[in-house]
C-alpha cells in the first residue's frame, strides 16, 4: 500500500538516529500557549532537522482528514480506532479571588456554591451543575448561580483575576496565580474531576521514527 511505502520511506530517512522530516502536531490552544512551547522548542533543539507544524484549536480535527501525526487532547477519550497513550492528568480546584473572598464571604461546604457568583465554562456539559470530587472518592454535585458566562479559559480567569465570581479551571490556568496569592483555592479537598492528558495518532501501526520520538518526549516533559 501507498501509506506503508511512505512509512518506510520515512524510516530510511530517520535511520542510523538521525531524524527528520515533518511531524503535524494538533493542540489545545491554551494549553500549549502555557505548557506545550518549552517541550516543543527543547525537541527542536535536539533534533535540527525535524520540522513542528502545529496546528492550535480546542476542537477535535479529524487525524486522518487533516493528515494529522500527533494530537494532544484534554478529557475523556470516545471510543475511537485512535491510538492513544494517557500520559497524566490535570487538576480542576475551585478557585477565587481575595478581593472575591472578601466582598462574598469563603463557602465552607459545596451546598454554600449556590449563595455564590460563579464563573462558568460553557463548552462542558450542564455548565450551570458543578460535580465535585473530594479525595476520599465522595461526589457530590451542586447547582451554581451564573454571574459570567465564557467559551475561554483565558478569559474565565481573567474575570476570576477581577474578583467578579469562583470559577473551577484547570491548573495550568491557576498554579501560577495561586503561588504568588492572586487566586485561593477553595473548598479543599473538593475538586473538579481532573483532566486526562493524552497523545492521539492514526490508527495505522506504520509510524515515522520521529513522531515515535516526539512521543516519549512529551510523555516525560508532560507526566
């Protein structure tokens, strides 16, 4: 077949441990604007003759349509004919300003959510039902009051930032505001159930050396 004659063809060109070639990688946007650039650039240092094109969106592209390598994606996985390797999870804590805190008071049980403003992500399901986890495997789930409404984490942090509601983020967005005490968590041990982080490819086994490479590289800057 023509696909395993590329594939070959670019296992040649990747022999004796020198790789190169294109390698089309897909991404979350602000996940890789605030973890994946470092990874990447320290890759492209090793390997000079290996060419990234990355392709950022918070949809899930097609790999085969798009002709895409390597995707990385956040969540639950559908049942698909995809490769797929889970390399970690990510944090969801409930969080808020100290200026919030300060004008709203500090809910001390999930059930005191309701008396509050939320920020809330309108890209998961039922935005408005907060299902939170405590670290004993409890869940409980509670009904929010929705004072900003936003299809961007960026943006939903920014609002928190302002003191204009609690909103449940990923990590990724937050670690650095809650070290230098611009957020607070709340609520602990509650939580958001975390985010699956995983590395997507075609489902073909014929796979270029340097993608195989990228790969584990990621899996070890990522986990």
């Amino acid at each position: 077949p023509v696909n395993a004659l590329a594939a070959a063809a670019e296992d040649l060109r990747d022999r004796d441990g020198q790789l190169s070639g294109k390698i089309r990688l897909s991404a979350p946007i602000s996940f890789s604007q605030r973890t994946l650039c470092e990874p990447l650039i320290a890759f492209m240092q090793q390997w000079p003759d290996v060419e990234i094109d990355v392709q950022l969106t918070d949809r899930h592209v097609d790999l085969i349509a798009d002709a895409i390598d390597l995707a990385v994606r956040l969540g639950n996985l559908p049942d698909s004919s995809l490769r797929a390797r889970t390399i970690g999870s990510i944090r969801r804590p409930i969080v808020a300003s100290p200026d919030y805190v300060a004008a709203k008071g500090t809910p001390s049980t999930p059930d005191d959510l309701a008396d509050h403003d939320a920020i809330v992500l309108t890209q998961v399901p039922d935005p408005e039902r907060w299902v939170l986890h405590g670290d004993e495997g409890e869940i409980q789930t509670v009904g929010i009051r929705r004072r900003f409404a936003v299809d961007n984490g960026d943006l939903a942090r920014e609002v928190a930032l302002a003191g204009l509601g609690i909103v449940v983020l990923p990590e990724f967005f937050v670690h650095e505001d809650l070290r230098e005490g611009r957020l607070i968590e709340l609520l602990l041990p509650w939580h958001m159930q975390p985010l699956g982080l995983h590395l997507v490819t075609p489902p073909s086994r014929l796979r270029a050396r340097r993608v195989d490479a990228l790969i584990r590289h990621l899996t070890v800057a990522l986990s």
